[in-house]
C-alpha cells in the first residue's frame, strides 16, 4: 500500500508538468510530499530541472534576421519573375489557340487543295494537317514538363 | 485586434507573399525559430542554415497557412520538415536516430556579449546544456516545445506529426531523463 503511494506520488510529479493534474490530486500530492522527504527530493529536482530547462539562452547569432530577409527578398523577386513568365507564356498559348482555332478551315482548304494538286490519297494529306495542328501544343507541352522537371529538382536539392 | 482575426490576416498577407509581413515575422519569430532549430538538428551552423531555407519554404508555401492555427506551429513543422529532409539526404535515417549529432551544439559561442558575461552564462548553463545535448532529439524536441514555447500537447502533436500518446510519453521521457542527467550532472 505504501509503495503505492510512493508510485502514485512519483506519477503525479511527472504528471502535473507534462499533462496536469486535478485539484484533489494536488491536494493529495502536496500532502503526500510534505511527509514524504523520499518523494519530496525528485519532486523538488523536476521542479528544478524545469526552471533550468526555461532559462537557458541559445545565443542569436548577429545579423540572422538580415540575412533570412534578405534570401526571402531574392527568392520573392525570383517567383514575381517566374510567375510573370507563367503568365506571358499562357497568354501566348490562349492567343495561339484562338488562332489556329480561326485558321482552321483555311489551312484545310489549303492542305487538300496541295494534296489534290501533288496527286496525294486523302489520307495523308489529312494526317499532315492533324501534325500542323497538334505539333506547336506537343513541342510547348514537352517544353512545360521539361522546366517543371528541373525546378523540381532545383526545389529538391536546395 | 482578436486573435482569429489577426491569424486570418496573416493567413492573407502569406497568400500575398506581402514582404513586409514576413520581414516582420521573420524579426519576431527569429529567436524562438533558431533556438528550436538549434535544440532539432544539434548544430548553429546548420541551424542558422535552416532558418532562412524555413522562411523561403514560408514564403512559397503560403498559401498553405490557413490561420486556424497558431502560426508557430505551422512554422515549427515546416523547419522540422526541413531538418528531417537534411538528415535524410546526409544518411538514411529519422529523427530518431538524431542525438549527440555535435559535440555541445548549444554552447555559448565567442563574440557578441562581453567576455565576463559569456563566463559566467557558461558557467551557470553549462550543466543543463551538457544535459540536454545528450538527450535525444526527439525528446529535446518536446521539451522545448512544452516547456520554453509553452505549446499544448495537442499542438505539438501537429508540429511533430504524431499522436497524443507520442508526445505525452516523449514529454515524460524527456523530463525523467533530463532530471537524472542533471543529478549525475552535479558536483
């Protein structure tokens, strides 16, 4: 039984820092260590490590938030760029599409009128005609995933 | 100005990458962000490293900060991320494995303060640091947490991605450890 109470005691010690304990618990643990001088001493040296713990300083070295500012400047600077990029290129592409989407017939007409005068079957004149209309997207496709590619990495290695 | 409220602006100036916001977090933040670095990763250098590589994940991972948090806590687990992903690429190991990286890493470095006082804050601080630096990471972690940032368990559950019963049988482990570390530590 008294060991028990040793056990509690030594329990709610650790307790009370870490999670907290009830009001009653308390009450019985400042009771249990005014009698117990076994339970008192690591109750008093966790007391004692905790107001260390909360003292102790880790000097800052100078010039630390000057130099974080200023690797945060670079690095806005450099998304402002990219994203500016991001957007003439998208602006680019909406433009291109637009425009090949209005051309279209006439390319058409252009293709098959080439096709009948070189004497070509159908078909590969209107193949011609789908690799001019979906070789600009493919090659800016290939393009995109080539750059995302290598700022992924560059975002890897950093 | 409410908490919620002034999260929930900072939530929208990180979206904006405002730069006066973060040159302002950056000067309030800096003591506590290195110290746990410091306490993380067991080495100045290398924790002032991290510090400006954690705020440049800050500022593009803004967006990410929803202001329902506290904004420490969002911040300590970007920079544990950040130590994690160094130690990974240095060797195949966690966090876990992290301890005794440096020798001292924590001591009082020459410089600054005037040689009197650096003495003396050695002197009075060199038993608990001695301590800490043999604790392992992760229980220095949640000590600094819990007892110098004053995080609720729950927070620090976020900050170190694990469940409650983690943290709370780290927080005991760490207390026990580092009171018997301090008694042997004793004259």
């Amino acid at each position: 039984m008294n060991d028990d109470r040793h056990a509690t005691a030594e329990r709610l010690i650790l307790q009370e820092q870490v999670e907290g304990i009830s009001a009653e618990e308390r009450q019985w643990l400042s009771r249990h260590l005014e009698q117990c001088a076994d339970c008192a001493l690591p109750a008093r040296r966790t007391a004692e490590a905790l107001r260390s713990l909360r003292a102790v300083s880790i000097p800052l070295p100078a010039g630390l938030a000057d130099r974080a500012q200023l690797r945060v400047y670079w690095r806005a600077e450099e998304l402002e760029e990219r994203t500016r990029e991001a957007w003439t290129m998208w602006i680019a592409c909406g433009i291109a599409w637009i425009l090949g989407l209005l051309t279209a017939p006439l390319v058409w007409r252009g293709f098959e009128w080439v096709g009948g005068l070189a004497g070509l079957p159908s078909l590969v004149w209107q193949t011609g005609f789908v690799v001019w209309w979906t070789a600009p997207a493919l090659v800016a496709a290939i393009v995109l995933i080539a750059r995302f590619g290598a700022a992924g990495q560059r975002e890897q290695m950093r | 100005m409410p908490i919620e409220e002034e999260r929930r602006a900072l939530a929208r100036g990180l979206r904006r990458r405002d730069p006066e916001l973060l040159d302002g977090l950056i000067e309030r933040y800096q003591y506590r962000l290195f110290r746990y670095l410091v306490y993380l990763c067991g080495n100045r250098e290398t924790a002032e490293d991290l510090f400006q590589e954690t705020w440049v994940r800050v500022l593009d991972r803004g967006h990410q900060y929803d202001g329902k948090s506290k904004f420490e806590t969002w911040l300590f687990s970007i920079a544990r991320h950040l130590v994690i992903d160094l130690h990974r690429r240095k060797r195949p190991q966690s966090l876990e494995a992290l301890t005794e990286a440096e020798e001292n890493p924590m001591q009082v470095p020459a410089g600054g303060a005037s040689a009197l006082d650096l003495a003396a804050a050695q002197e009075a601080e060199a038993g608990l640091l001695e301590s800490l630096n043999r604790l392992p990471a992760i229980l220095r972690e949640v000590l600094l947490l819990r007892f110098q940032e004053d995080l609720k368990l729950e927070e620090i559950a976020v900050v170190i991605a694990a469940p409650m019963g983690t943290v709370k049988s780290r927080l005991y482990r760490g207390l026990e450890q580092l009171r018997e570390l301090l008694e042997g530590a004793k004259p």
